[in-house]
C-alpha cells in the first residue's frame, strides 16, 4: 500500500510544479501583453495535470495532421519548386559549422524565396526538403567522404 501513495503523492507534486511552471509562464505573458488567444491558451493549460496537457498535445497534433492533409489535397506540388529545392541543394558547399543541423541546411536552401509560407508552414514540400537535407548528407558526410 505504501508504493500506491508513493506514487500518487508523486503525480501530486509533479502536477502541482507543472501548474505553478505554467502559472508563472501565464504571468509573463500578460506582462508582456501578448495577444489574448495566447493568454487564454496559457490560462487553460495552467489549469491542467500533466496527463491531461499531453491528452491535449495529442489532439492539437491530430487536428494539425488533418489540416495538413486537407491542404494537401487542395494545393497541388509544383514540379518547378521541387526542383527548385534540389537545384538549391546541388549548390551548397561543405560547411560543417554553418550547416550543423537540419535547419541550418534547410534555411540555406532558403524555401520561403521560391514557395509561399503557406505550403512551408503546412509542409507540402517537407518531404522534398528533408531529402534534400539527406543528399547534402550522403555528399559529405559518408565514411568515403571523410578518409579523402
């Protein structure tokens, strides 16, 4: 019986740091005056267990795959950015400290100067993008690459 209430006392107190966290991020929020659809997000959140926020986090992420894919249907990928994104890529050179993760590389491809932010933001090209990334990978950093 002692590990139950171990265990509940526990989820007890890491709720309890997980509201005050959130109440003292709701706090800088209105300090900062920030519009009210992020105060009001705030202010639900800080009134939630932590199994309820990840419950909440799960269906924002649904909601944002289902967009996602109703915009898919809706807006066709054009050929010419694909291509676009690998002609981009071809043309970067080895920078191992200016391109040291994913998005450093996909801001060097610079998306947003030949897509609209629309398709960037809803990732109609992200798959495109990714693989680039890989090519820029295989390119440089194989175990071939690096002996010569």
């Amino acid at each position: 019986m002692k590990k139950i209430n171990e265990v509940i006392e526990d989820t007890i107190s890491r709720n309890k740091a997980f509201q005050k966290e959130r109440l003292l991020k709701l706090n800088r929020l209105k300090a900062l005056n920030a519009p009210d659809i992020l105060i009001e997000t705030e202010e639900m959140i800080s009134k939630m267990t932590i199994a309820e926020y990840n419950s909440y986090l799960q269906q924002e992420m649904e909601e944002y795959k289902k967009i996602k894919s109703e915009y898919a249907k809706n807006n066709r990928i054009q050929q010419s950015i694909v291509d676009e994104i690998y002609n981009r890529e071809s043309k970067l050179k080895y920078d191992h400290f200016l391109y040291s993760d994913e998005a450093d590389l996909i801001w060097a491809i610079d998306p947003l100067s030949f897509m609209s932010e629309e398709d960037y933001m809803m990732g109609l090209y992200e798959t495109f993008l990714n693989h680039a990334v890989e090519i820029y990978r295989d390119r440089f950093y194989t175990f071939k690459n690096i002996l010569n």
